[in-house]
C-alpha cells in the first residue's frame, strides 16, 4: 500500500461495480478511508442489493483499509445529507468526493418518455449538486477538498443519448464553475472523462450501435463501429480499473496544482482537455445582412467542417 492518502477520507459514488469500485480500491491502497456509496440498483432502476457494496468494504478491510458503506440514493438530497453526516460521524472529516455513480436511458429524442429524461438528468447532474453541496461544509471548514465529477465523451454529443449528453457536458460547465468558486478555499475541482467495459456500456443494444455505424455517426469522437471492438485476451485499455490511478492522484496533495479542467482517464493514458475557445470568426465593421451571412457561412466559417451525421442516402429502388 502507499501513502499518498494517508490520513484522507473519500466518498466514491457508485463504487460497488465497475470504475467507481476501481477507484475506491486504488485509493485505499493509498491510505484513505473509503465511503463505498451506492445505491444498489440495477440497470433499469429496480432494486437495491447491498451485497456489491458490502464487498467492497470486506476487500479494503482485508487489505489492511478502513471502510464503510453507505446505500443512499444520489439524486436525493436528504440521503447525500445523510451521506456525509454518516461519514463525519464515522471518520471525523472527508477531504474527497468522487462522484461516479451514473445510469443509462438511451433513447432518440423522440421516443424519449420525460421519465427517461428526469431519471438520467436526476442521477447525474442533480446527484453531482446532491453530494457537492453537502460535502462542501466540512470541505470549507478545513480548507481542504478534491472533488472530481465523472463526465464523459458523449458530453459532446452521442446520438440516442440526448438526456446523458446533456447532463455529462452539465458536469463539465458545473465543475468548471466550482473551481472558481472554491479554489481560493484550497478545494480543486475537477471534470473526469472515463472510459470502460462496464455492465452499463454493456447494456447499449448491439442493434443501435449498428444503427449509428451504418449512418456514420461518430459516438464519442470516433466511429461506434471502433469503439465495439472486441478487447484482445489479458489486460486491455477497456478494462474499467485502468481509470483508478488518474483519479487518485487528483484526489492527493499533488493533484490540487489542477482545478477546473477535464481529464482523460480512459485506457493506458492521461488526458487533459483544452477549455472551449473560439477557433474561427467571421467579421466586418457593420451589421450583417442575412443574405451576406447564407454565403459567408458556409464558404468561409464552415469551411472544411465536416457534418458528423449525414443525411441517410435512400436505397437502391426508393425515392
């Protein structure tokens, strides 16, 4: 075990699977005292099985770790409360809060109920509010705190994916905003987009991802067809773990000379995410006619852009 968290306590959302669980296990291998938070649900939002969480913590204590679990549901504010009153009481402080938990709806737009809207926007985005504001407190009262959001490619536009989209690149925005505002309180705040095999990438239905191949609609910022290649046998860039050292070193001492940025933790790398600019204008020194504008646009501010979701083409015999 190290020691870069020695003396630190971490809440990790949605750590019983997948890249939450990877998290909590590299950070308690690096000293801190893990809050294995997580609600217990399946996919489709059924349930609540303790037994995953429960795992966690028996592997951080058989590691010599301390640890304890909590099954609050993210997008309720009263159980977030509980959460880190549960863990102040317990440990005395928290000095980490990774907010992994996240669910699937995807869906087209126009098939999409508001249920599958609000459920995907309420875990996500509102859980990110949920366990942020709480945190905060104990976090300002000793001028101390990493928090790291876990947002993700499809932020920047997934087809079938329009809730999770737009409550991914919220995270960002957010998270960007946080930075700001709590970085003068020695809290660094962080976007985190990871990758993974997880059950819920599993989940997304061979069939719409073939849809989306056949109309060459990048999911992610590369074609669905490269991102559902198999892995290869042994250790693979897709394995979830891979994402737990970025984020544990964000969560340590170190980590904090970062603050409001987007991190890469997907695969065998780190990234770091260049901040929205402008990269191209067109001007002149008066109004704009929209008729100077029907030609100036596409000849001179569009030019060379490609439009990631080209009109289908009708088959052979159709109109």
């Amino acid at each position: 075990m190290g020691d870069r968290l020695k003396g630190r306590v971490a809440i990790v959302t949605g750590a019983a699977r997948g890249i939450g669980r990877g998290v909590a296990l590299q950070m308690a291998e690096e000293g801190a005292a893990i809050v294995v938070a997580d609600f217990g649900g399946n996919l489709d939002g059924s349930g609540q099985d303790q037994g995953p969480s429960d795992q966690v913590v028996q592997e951080i204590k058989a590691m010599g770790g301390r640890a304890i679990a909590h099954y609050g549901d993210v997008s309720k504010f009263a159980d977030m409360k509980d959460l880190v009153d549960t863990t102040m009481k317990e440990f005395g402080r928290v000095d980490a809060l990774c907010h992994v938990a996240g669910i699937l709806r995807d869906r087209m737009v126009f098939n999409m109920t508001e249920e599958e809207w609000d459920a995907v926007l309420n875990v996500h985005l509102k859980g990110a509010f949920n366990t942020v504001r709480n945190v905060l407190p104990p976090m300002l009262k000793q001028q101390y705190g990493r928090i790291l959001l876990f947002s993700s490619g499809s932020g920047l536009g997934s087809t079938g994916q329009a809730n999770y989209s737009a409550a991914k690149e919220g995270m960002v925005g957010f998270a960007r905003a946080l930075s700001r505002e709590l970085g003068p309180h020695g809290i660094a705040v962080n976007a985190v987009y990871p990758g993974g095999n997880t059950r819920m990438t599993q989940s997304v239905p061979a069939a719409a991802a073939q849809i989306r191949a056949a109309a060459g609609i990048l999911r992610q910022g590369r074609p669905v067809s490269a991102a559902a290649a198999p892995a290869p046998d042994g250790p693979s860039p897709r394995d979830p773990e891979n994402n737990a050292p970025s984020v544990t070193w964000l969560c340590s001492e170190a980590g904090g000379a970062i603050s409001g940025h987007v991190i890469g933790t997907s695969g065998w790398q780190a990234s770091r995410y260049h901040p929205r600019q402008v990269v191209k204008s067109i001007h002149q020194p008066r109004f704009w006619t929209v008729a100077e504008l029907a030609k100036a646009v596409p000849d001179q501010l569009l030019d060379g852009v490609p439009n990631p979701a080209p009109k289908l083409q009708p088959k052979e015999g159709e109109a």
